[in-house]
C-alpha cells in the first residue's frame, strides 16, 4: 500500500520517526536510512526491514500536535510542497546471478513545506531508467522499471537469443513527479544510482566459442563435483600460476566474441580458478589444463577459451566501464592448497568495433576478408591466385581499400612486378562462374599500369600510388614520364593512370587523409624498392585541388621527420580517422652496415632489428609520440631474445587505422592494427619460409592523449579470428563489408525504454 500526503500529515513526529524504521533528520536536514548491503539477489525492498507491502498503520484520525514540525502543516494536501527529496535506498549495490532475475523497490521520501522529519511520498512519483542522463548513455539494459512506472526496478533477463546478453554495472534511476503544494503542477524528480553486480560461476569442460579451424574445445575436461570448495584451503604461494596472456592493461571491443586466456601452471597443480572480477560482474571459470584450437600450443602452458554466455556477460557488463581484475587460483584435486597469480587488468571498449577488415595471408599469398562487425566467425578468401583470369601461382597483396568498401585495388607478384589488380564495385557478383569468371575483376595483372603500394581518397573516386622497382612505372601510358619520384593518380573507376605528379624524391606508402586535405609519404633516403626501401622519412603533402576528383594540384610538401638520418629508417604512415595525426613505423639503430643494404633496416619486417610504432601530428615542427604501450613485450615475448635483436622488443611494421571512430565517456578511441612478430600469447609460433611468423595485432588510442604529446595507446591483442597457423599482414579497414551476398548485420539493441507516464496530477484545491 502506499501512504496518501492527507495521512502522513496526521501523523505526528514520534510516529513518524516509527514508521521510517530510525530514519531522521541530518545537521544538514537531508534526512538518513538504515544501511543494507542485500543478500545477493531476490527482492530488495525500500522500507529495509518492514515486509513489503505491510508498512505499520497508524491512527489517521489524530491531528497534527502543533510541535513546529510536521504538526504545523496541518490543512489539505494541496496546500503542502514537497522539498528535499531522497530515493530510498539511494546508490544500492544489489548481486543477480547469471539466468535470474533480481528486484528492488523504491521509495521517495520529502520534506513537506520544509520541516522534518521526512515522509514517504511515493504515491506521487513515477519511475524510470532513463536511455541516457546527464548527457551520457545510461545502462537501460541492465533492467528497469514498469512501464506503468511504479517503484519496482528488476534487472533484465534476455527474451530471444538475438537479445544483448544479460549485464551489470551502474545506472542512473529516477523519479518524476508534480508539485502539489504552493509550486503546484511544477515538476520535481529526484535520481539516484543502483550497482548490480552480475555473478556466474562455470564449471569444466567449457565449449568455447568457435574457432576459425572449426577446434571442438579447449577445455581438458570436467573437474569435480566439489571443485568450488577445493579453493577454499590454505594459501600455498608455490601453486601459484603466472598468467601470460591477455597482455596486462589491454583494451578489448566488446564484440571481440573470441577470449582466451594462457597461463602457466606450477607443478603438482590440476584445478584452476579463472577469475573477472569488476564492480559490474564477478565471472569465474573452473577448469582443467586446456589448450586452444587454431593452431599448436606448448604442453607446458594451459588455455582457457571463453565460451559465448561467460563472454558475453563479462563484455556487456563492463562495456565503458572500469578495468577488470583478471586472477588465476590453482589447486589440486584434493585442495591441499591454493596458489594465486598475480593479477592483471583489461577493459572493454565502450563500443563495438564494427567495420570490415582485408589482411594479406602471406603464407597462401591471397587476400583475405574478416567482418569485424558481423555475426560471422571465420574470415573468408576474397582474392586469391589463380582466382578470376590472375595466374595461378602468382601471389597477389600490397592491397588498399576505398573508406566506403566498394573498391579494392592490388599489386601481382609484387615487388619487381608489380602489375595493376583492381576491382572497382565489390557489390558485383562473379555470377555461377565464380572465381572461374575472367571478366569479373576490372583489371586482372595489367603490366602498363605497375603499383606496389596505393591509398584512396575519401570518396573513392581516385587513388595514389606509387612503384619504385625500375623505371617501369607507366612507359606505356605516360612514355614521356616514367620516373619513380612520380606519385601517380589512378581513376577510381577504370583503375587506370590519370597522371603523375613528380616530387623531386621517391615516395613510398602513401596514405590519403580522411579529410581529403593531405597526402602522407615515405619519403625515401635511399632507393631499393617500393617492399624495401632505406633511410626514410616521412611527409605531408597538401592537396590543394582535385580532393574528390578531376586534376590533382599538389602544394609542397612538408617534412615531418627528415630522412637520411644516421641510425633510423621511419616508413609507412597511416592517418587517423579523423586526419588529426598519423601513425608510422621506426626501426632504430641501424649502423653503417646494414643503414641502406640488407634487410635489418628496410621497411619490410623480415630479418629487422625492431619496427615500433609512433604518431605525430602532421605540421611543421610537430613532437613524435613513442606509442610505448604498443610495444610493451607481451609474457612470451620476454622468454627468449629472437636471433639478430637485442632486446625483446616486438617488431611491429604496416601500422593501419580503422576509418571510424568509436565513443568512450567523453572522449573517443581511434583504432588501428600492425603485422607484427610477436609471439600471439603461449601459442606456438607456425613459422613460414622466411622463418618468421606475422599475425595481425589490434590496439586502442586516446586521441585526446596524442593531441596532449602523450602516449595515449593501450596494450593489443592478435586477432583472434585469423588462421594462426599462417603468417597475415597488412590489415586495411573499411567502414563496412561490400559484398554481393553480404553476412546479415548483427541485431540492434534493443530501444531505451519509453518514458515514463505522467507523474499523478496534484490534488485540487491549490495553495491558500
């Protein structure tokens, strides 16, 4: 029941301090309550301690005594205002267990015409967890209110398997309510925060998310009946496990969909407690020594692969939120002891990361294509040898993709070859012939339009590119101008040589800015070839016409970092998504032995000394910025020096942005990938015929860091879903996947709930 203003102004003050369990006025006059922690789960009810929906009576009939408090505000209810408010129980932690449901119940208590103590006045409010407060995106998935607005808030449960997973984690709940008094018919509210920490405990064998090999499992097996209670012996420092992967302090995406987790185990140890813990959640898995599909992985470390349920609640609930403790417990099978890790830390990116991704499979010498925004959960081969007219056998990479998606161009045979491969609607279909359809691509290893490296304009309508491998560089169409200093512009629709624009030097790696504005170069110190080239620098050349077509007009260009410097070669740019910086690639240290020969300084990445990435502001006289969190060596990293380094620093080369940016808070985060060296956590590497092995790296920015001169990078993760039994380069993002038979998106969340119903009108009468 709810108590109308008419009785509780009745009531006196010793009732009233009665019937609110001890609740009473502050030095400040904001009234107290009784503190609950809550039992974890179930119902939660405001009056914390009286039984829900049997609040004690009173005797309506006395009168106010006249004692200057609640007795003084003695006449009808329309002549009282209501101040003060509080939303009892204001900034409440409640537990939910994973697949239940919890409730807490509210009320509003206020202050009638200003005097304590104060009173329920729950029966002329409304409730709601609004989509947004404050200006910040509110997390109405975490549960609400109904949609008559009464004071029951439940957490959520998800109806259909399309439905975002269930969630915890802090939002903002509200009252609504009118006036009646003196300010009557004026709206009032009062807010408060409500925590719900979602918990889910799974035990052994875990089936894991699958894996780009279609791998059945990582799990060992099951693990006892009793399993939780065997981590509840006595600490034994000499079973603790040491984590080597997730990198500590890595920012994740939340649709990342794929999580595992490597340790190494201490001997004698069976039974392993993995452990998230955030103020949103607290998931736990039990389980054996695992390993992981998609590739080998060393008998003396253990895996764990999340499987779809614990990951979605771990993502979900701390999407935007707080860093997650991440432990690892060890024990036996009879308990004789507990060892605990060290703890690390990862986040989760407020947003999902959407888009789409084409990576070079260096290995199969094909392009291959990853829906990161997608429901898939395997990349698939987009170009490959052989495949629409291109010979078999010739290897086809060094590929750029237009913002939109639509346009694709690439290199054959590469280096010292470097014949035009482009397709200028990838919305077209092959038809039944499929890859055996010749006509299908728009140009299919032209030999008079050579290209080793491109990069399009925001529209797609053109795009730049440069061969240095000879003098070959369009003889047949321009044969008055077949200089390598050349930056040549390409139609965006036939694919074929429109210009050249002569720089003076040799550029390399050119990187259109988002924003039309600029073109970034390699610019080249000494001259081998487009894959390998020495001693660079880097420019920005402005564009000053022909930004979204017709005649390229290029202004001078201005040198960021010099090249021909002693000890450094600086290569391959890639502009943010908002052209604000770029990134690119240093190797350092380079001597007079292998400064322009060899391939310990080039800007390929086999056999280099080290490759980091770093981001500048692109104007004169801007600071680089060492991303230092992007080179932190990851556990394995660390095990062993690779032969020719000295230091374990990862080698890290082609760094490439995505074309979109994502909200964080108040600020954002910019993404981007490297082909890099390191070792993918405790994964066996699968080494290729250089005797190397690349896999593609993920990471997140701080522009606003940047912008400062600060690191403002996180550590990476490799992507999961690439095969890791090849090596893969060079990822280039697009905003979405283009295809004649594109994957279905994935769903949208559901819509904030709507808002409340008016608030009960105040009773007539109005103020005397």
């Amino acid at each position: 029941m709810r108590v109308s203003l008419t009785l509780l102004l009745a009531l006196t003050g010793v009732g009233l301090a009665g019937y609110l369990g001890g609740c009473g006025g502050t030095d400040s006059g904001s009234p107290t309550f009784p503190e609950d922690a809550g039992d974890g789960g179930g119902a939660r009810d405001a009056t914390h301690g009286v039984e829900a929906g049997k609040l004690p009576t009173q005797d309506s009939g006395k009168k106010p005594t006249g004692d200057g408090n609640a007795g003084d505000a003695a006449g009808s209810e329309a002549d009282v205002t209501i101040t003060n408010l509080v939303m009892v129980p204001a900034n409440d932690t409640i537990t939910v267990k994973g697949g239940a449901q919890a409730t807490v119940k509210y009320k509003v208590m206020g202050e009638l015409d200003g005097k304590t103590p104060a009173v329920d006045v729950t029966d002329r409010f409304v409730f709601y967890a609004p989509g947004t407060f404050g200006g910040q995106p509110n997390n109405y998935l975490i549960g609400g209110f109904p949609t008559n607005g009464d004071p029951t808030f439940t957490t959520r449960l998800p109806t259909l398997a399309t439905d975002p997973p269930q969630q915890g984690g802090t939002l903002t709940v509200e009252a609504f309510g009118l006036n009646p008094g003196g300010d009557a018919g004026v709206p009032i509210s009062v807010s408060t925060t409500l925590t719900v920490k979602l918990t889910a405990q799974f035990n052994g064998p875990i089936v894991p998310v699958d894996a780009p090999d279609a791998g059945v499992g990582s799990d060992a097996g099951a693990v006892p009946a009793n399993a939780a209670s065997l981590f509840g012996g006595p600490a034994n420092a000499s079973f603790a496990p040491t984590i080597a992967y997730p990198n500590n302090g890595v920012m994740l995406p939340p649709n990342l969909k794929f999580l595992e987790v490597h340790w190494i185990p201490a001997a004698s140890t069976t039974l392993y407690q993995v452990s998230f813990d955030s103020a949103a959640a607290s998931i736990s898995y039990i389980v054996r020594c695992g390993t992981v599909p998609n590739g080998p992985f060393p008998a003396s470390a253990c895996a764990l692969v999340l499987d779809s349920t614990g990951y979605g609640y771990l993502a979900a609930s701390n999407s935007g939120g707080a860093p997650v403790t991440v432990t690892i417990a060890a024990t036996n099978d009879t308990g004789t002891g507990v060892g605990t890790s060290a703890p690390l830390t990862i986040q989760f990116a407020q947003q999902a990361v959407n888009g789409g991704v084409y990576y070079w499979n260096v290995s199969q010498t094909e392009i291959m294509r990853f829906d990161f925004g997608g429901t898939g959960l395997e990349p698939e081969v987009f170009l490959a040898p052989g495949n629409y007219g291109l010979p078999a056998g010739q290897c086809v990479g060094c590929h750029a993709i237009s913002a939109d998606g639509t346009k694709l161009v690439a290199s054959l045979n590469g280096q010292d070859n470097g014949q035009i491969v482009y397709l200028n609607n990838l919305a077209s279909s092959p038809g039944d012939a499929g890859v055996a359809n010749t006509s299908y691509l728009t140009l299919a290893g032209d030999s008079t339009n050579h290209i080793q490296f491109a990069s399009f304009n925001p529209s797609g309508d053109e795009f730049v590119a440069v061969y240095g491998d000879g003098n070959t560089a369009g003889t047949t169409t321009i044969p008055a101008d077949p200089n390598i200093d050349n930056l040549w512009l390409h139609d965006g629709n036939t694919g074929k040589i429109i210009s050249g624009v002569t720089l003076g030097y040799e550029p390399d790696h050119p990187s259109w800015s988002p924003d039309g504005t600029m073109i970034a170069v390699t610019h080249v110190g000494t001259h081998n070839t487009s894959q390998r080239e020495f001693s660079g620098g880097i420019d920005v050349i402005p564009v000053q016409s022909g930004i979204d077509g017709g005649t390229l007009g290029l202004g001078t260009p201005v040198t960021l970092i010099p090249s021909n410097v002693a000890g450094f070669n600086r290569y391959n740019p890639s502009f943010a998504p908002d052209s604000s910086f770029l990134y690119y690639t240093e190797t350092s240290g380079c001597d007079s032995s292998n400064q322009t020969s060899g391939e310990a300084c080039d800007s390929d990445v086999h056999l280099n000394i080290n490759a980091t990435t770093w981001a500048m502001l692109p104007t004169l006289g801007a600071t680089p910025v060492h991303l230092a969190n992007v080179a932190t060596p990851g556990y394995a990293d660390n095990l062993g020096t690779p032969a020719g380094m000295t230091t374990p620093a990862p080698i890290d080369t082609f760094p490439r942005s995505t074309p979109f940016e994502t909200t964080q808070g108040s600020g954002k985060l910019f993404w981007f990938t490297v082909a890099s060296e390191r070792k993918p956590g405790m994964r066996t590497q699968v080494l290729d015929s250089d005797g190397i092995q690349q896999t593609l790296w993920m990471f997140a920015v701080d522009p606003a860091k940047v912008a400062a001169g600060q690191d403002g990078s996180y550590p990476g993760f490799f992507l999961p879903f690439q095969d890791l039994t090849t090596s893969n380069h060079i990822a280039e993002w697009t905003q979405k996947i283009v295809s004649a038979n594109p994957q279905p998106p994935p769903p949208p969340p559901p819509p904030p709930p709507p808002p409340p119903p008016p608030p009960p009108p105040p009773p007539p009468g109005g103020p005397k």
